[in-house]
C-alpha cells in the first residue's frame, strides 16, 4: 500500500499569519556586572521555576548606554540560567550591532524604561509581545471578560481589559489582564493585573493560595505571601511601587 501523502494544490495555504499574546519577562539591566547578574538571576528563578525556567527573555539595555556590556557573555550566562533571550531594546548602536550579531533583534524602546528605578540591579517585568499563542483558550478584545468555568493547569486567559473568573484557577493556570482581574474563587496558579504597565491596576480574590500575583511588573511568589493573607479574600495593588496584598 502506498504510504505517499496527497499532494498540497499551490494555490491552497500551506500556512498562516495571526496575531496573539503571550507574556514575555523583561530582564532590566542596571550592571553589566556579568557575574552579579548571574548570581542574582539565578537565585530569583528559583523563587518561581515554573515562571521562567524555559521562558523567553527581552533585554531592556536602556540603564547601560554609559557602561561597557559584553553582550555575548550576557546571552550566554542567561542561555545557562535556563531563559532563553529573544531580543533587546534601548542600549546604544554599538549595543545594537552586538544584538544583530547575535542573531538578536532589536526592537523599539519604551520611554518609560529609561527612568526605572536604579537601586535593584535586576528586575524582572511582565510584558505583553504580539505573538502567537499555544494556548487553545482565546485572547479578546472586549472591554470586560467574564469566564464561568474553571481554568485548568496549562491554560491561559487573556483579557485586553478587566478579567472577571467565576470559578477557580489552578495551579499552573494563568490569568493575564491589562486591567483588573476578580477572581471569586479560589486562585491557586498565577494572575497577572495590568500588563501594560496600568499601575492603577488591582487583583481581588476570594480566597488566596496563589503561585504568583503581579500588578504591572511587580510580583510576589507564593513563598513571599504573608499566613495572614493565605486562604482568604483578598485586594492586590500597587503603593509606591509595592506590592500590597491587604484582606477584605
């Protein structure tokens, strides 16, 4: 019997384009220490493995216009980290040659980088990139979205606006909004509030047990949550720039 597959007609589609979400993190550099940035990178993916272990990586180099970076070791000391790096912003020309050289794309900075905080050598952010999601469950582009039913391990919801769950989220699952995310059930994977930077963003929950929570950019695992927050209804927002996980 012929094993042979049916030949594709040229004028049928052998693929296509589409517009997604995904989170990307943003590595924030404020050193070109290549050791510092090692030890201390490594040291915040193990507060959240399952967060950036095999994530991709975008390079924010707008802090170190001023200072010499071997972007080679950089990529490399990341690569070893477990992340995988998928371009840069900011950062000079020569910074740019580097990015191109490595196979790197460049890509167009935001204003708002420039004026990060510099105290924190690394920070970490949660950014939204134009691309093609895996995940079966739908990004939308309505004002509000309401799911009824729970979010399994390995799904993604992503809301452009506020994200309403009337069920649970499991660990593993994640809820991604670039507005405020109600959650009345039981979060217990990761929700991400205002990815586009909204700081006025807020996560409220009815009973807190949560891998991860994020409001633009800033986050607390599951080992930094206080026992006195754990397993009760709870508001999440920012407060000069911290995080404030108050009950309710």
């Amino acid at each position: 019997m012929s094993t042979d597959s049916q030949p594709i007609s040229a004028s049928s589609p052998a693929f296509e384009f589409k517009s997604g979400v995904i989170t990307i993190p943003v590595l924030n550099l404020f050193s070109t220490d290549i050791n510092v940035i090692t030890h201390q990178l490594r040291e915040k993916i193990k507060q959240a493995p399952e967060f950036f272990t095999n994530s991709s990586l975008l390079l924010d180099l707008s802090a170190t216009q001023d200072q010499e970076l071997n972007l080679a070791l950089l990529v490399d000391a990341i690569r070893n980290s477990g992340m995988r790096p998928i371009g840069v912003r900011g950062g000079t020309a020569d910074q740019h040659q580097d990015a191109k050289d490595l196979m790197l794309p460049v890509m167009a900075a935001q204003n708002s980088t420039s004026s990060a905080k510099q105290e924190a050598p690394v920070k970490l952010e949660a950014e939204v990139s134009k691309q093609e999601s895996p995940d079966p469950v739908a990004s939308t582009t309505t004002v509000s979205t309401i799911i009824n039913q729970p979010i399994r391990s390995g799904q993604r919801i992503y809301a452009k606006g506020d994200l309403i769950v009337i069920a649970q989220v499991s660990a593993g699952a994640e809820v991604i909004a670039e507005g405020n995310i109600h959650i009345y059930g039981t979060l217990r994977g990761r929700a991400l509030a205002g990815v586009q930077g909204d700081e006025s963003a807020q996560i409220f929950c009815s009973d807190l047990q949560a891998e991860l929570v994020s409001v633009a950019g800033t986050y607390r695992i599951s080992e930094d949550l206080d026992e006195s927050n754990r397993n009760k209804p709870v508001q999440i927002y920012l407060n000069n720039q911290a995080l404030i996980i108050k009950n309710i």
